[in-house]
C-alpha cells in the first residue's frame, strides 16, 4: 500500500457511502483512479467490504456482557459452541489465567439467563470449570466511533427496518462488493427476500435510522493484520473513581489504537481493547496514558488467535 491507499482507507473508514468524486478530489487522483484502488484493496483483502457501525441499545440489545473462560487445547468444543451462538459477536484466545475472552449482546434479564445456563452447562462438562462475567455499564466507543446512547425512548423498529439493518451490516456477504449497495439494489434485496419496498421508501427509512441514531456511521471492514496492527490486547485500566468518565470521553475515546471502550463495575473500571503494530508501540501507547494524572494502574491481556468478530445478529442466542 502506498501514500494514497492510505488515504482512501482512511477516507472510506470514516465514510463508505462517500462518493468517488469526493474521495478524489480529497486525495488529488482522478475518479476512476480512486474506483481501480478500491477494487484492489478489496481485491487482495485489506478490507473485506462495506459495513455500518450500530448503537445495538436502540436495536434492542440492553446490555453488552463480557465473558471469560479458562480452558484447554484438548477441548475446543467450548470455543465451537461460542462460536456458533448469535449472541456472541466476539471471540478471541488469549494468554493469562483465561484462555477465551467473549462479547455477549443481550436484550433482557431473561435472555441473560439463558446464555447463562448455557454457559453454566457447558462449563460442567469443562476441565477447569472457571469462567467469569463482566458486565459493561457505559460504552464509551466501539468499531473506531466514540459512541453516544441515544435515549431514544418508544423507539421500535419494524421487520423492515432490522432486515436492512441486517443487510448493511453484512453487505460483502449479500454483494460481494467493494463499494456500499445503493438504496436501489437495497430495495431489490429485500425485495427477494419477500418484502416489497420501493427504492424511495427505503432512502426515507435509512434517512430515519440515522437521523434516530441507529445509524451511527458507514464504514468498511479491514484487515488489520495487512495494515501492519498485528498485535491485539485487551487492557484493563484503573483511574481515580471520581474521573472515570472524564478519563474515557475526554482522553481514552480520541486515542486511534483504541477500537471499543468500556465502562465496567470491576476494580479496573474501563476496558479498552486495541491495536498496535508491536510492543514497543504499545510501549509508547502505556507512556501517553500515564501522562494522565488520573489513570494510576493497568494490566493487559495479549489476544492469541481472532475466532470470531461478527456483525450484530438479531437472532437471540
């Protein structure tokens, strides 16, 4: 990748729906020129295609629970079974006393209850028997956008508005393509899934679900491993109890290496997970985040192996 490539990333990352007239003319190519680095950025799979980042409080999820398990090689049969539930978007192996590390999204008490017997089940037929849970209280950022809960109270989406939310979400998987579908093909889309909508009525129903703040950006997936971030750790912080929320709006939020910030009720109360290239860049990043006074300890948790990292699923796990 070159100086450019870069630059068209970086442009489509903050705006997949940007047109190529606009990314051109930002990055001082022709049109048609930005379009052939597009392709082949796709192509040789730095980025895997258009997405959609969502706030899943106003799609029905509630709560947004970690989990973490001590297993071991000889039974991946765990991993298979958190893999498969579509209630879990996220699944890494890491090192350190827990061996999986795992992303819940929930809709209620009960739904938790479910996962949780699950879990519970599975773990008794589990070596070690040791798992943990981590409830999020606050989201501070996820999928690079600092994130804002919008208390959108009464807000209720329709089968149609979650299907074309499913369909962005997933849209490499229903186009196989590089650039975002337009509203045209959207409309076809759901049509052949058996819902009849016209191309104007689904321009109007996307306009709402951004304006509501379901929507809370167009991106694309990448692969960050051929961006040079090899290297992922989930980071434990602990800060003054009084600046927790100073701590992660005011600073942690803005910082790039950071993806997703979370509140928890845990000693260390934030949870950031992040990506650099290497050590010794993490180094630096350890170095800037002491330069807060209210940040007084850390501990990190390198990832080991990406399993999953999936588009919301409105199935219920």
């Amino acid at each position: 990748m070159d100086e450019y490539d870069w630059k068209i990333l970086s442009k489509l990352q903050e705006n997949s729906r940007a047109s190529l007239t606009k990314i051109a003319k930002e990055t001082g190519l022709s049109r048609f020129a930005v379009k052939d680095r597009i392709e082949k950025l796709f192509q040789t799979r730095v980025m895997s295609g258009p997405t959609v980042v969502v706030n899943p409080f106003l799609v029905g999820f509630k709560r947004t629970v970690f989990f973490e398990f001590k297993t071991n090689p000889r039974e991946p049969w765990l991993a298979t079974l958190l893999e498969k539930n579509p209630s879990c978007d996220l699944l890494d192996g890491i090192a350190g006393e827990y061996s999986l590390f795992s992303r819940f999204r929930l809709t209620d008490d009960a739904h938790f209850n479910r996962i949780l017997k699950t879990i519970d089940d599975a773990m008794g037929e589990s070596y070690f028997k040791k798992y943990r849970a981590v409830n999020a209280i606050k989201v501070f950022k996820e999928c690079s956008t600092p994130f804002k809960v919008a208390h959108n109270e009464g807000l209720e989406l329709d089968k149609v508005d979650l299907t074309i939310l499913e369909i962005l979400l997933s849209q490499q998987e229903y186009a196989n393509a590089a650039l975002p579908i337009s509203t045209v093909e959207l409309s076809r889309l759901l049509h052949t899934l058996g819902i009849a909508i016209s191309q104007p009525a689904v321009f109007n129903r996307l306009s709402e679900l951004k304006k509501k703040g379901v929507v809370l950006r167009h991106t694309v997936k990448v692969d960050y491993s051929k961006l040079g971030l090899k290297t992922k750790l989930v980071v434990r912080i602990k800060a003054n109890p009084n600046a927790y929320d100073d701590v992660a709006q005011g600073f942690l939020a803005s910082l790039s290496e950071i993806s997703d910030l979370y509140r928890t009720g845990e000693e260390y109360g934030l949870l950031a997970v992040l990506r650099v290239k290497d050590v010794l860049e993490y180094n630096s990043f350890l170095l800037r985040l002491y330069d807060s006074k209210d940040i007084i300890d850390t501990y990190t948790t390198l990832v080991l192996e990406e399993r999953k990292n999936s588009p919301l699923s409105f199935k219920k796990g």
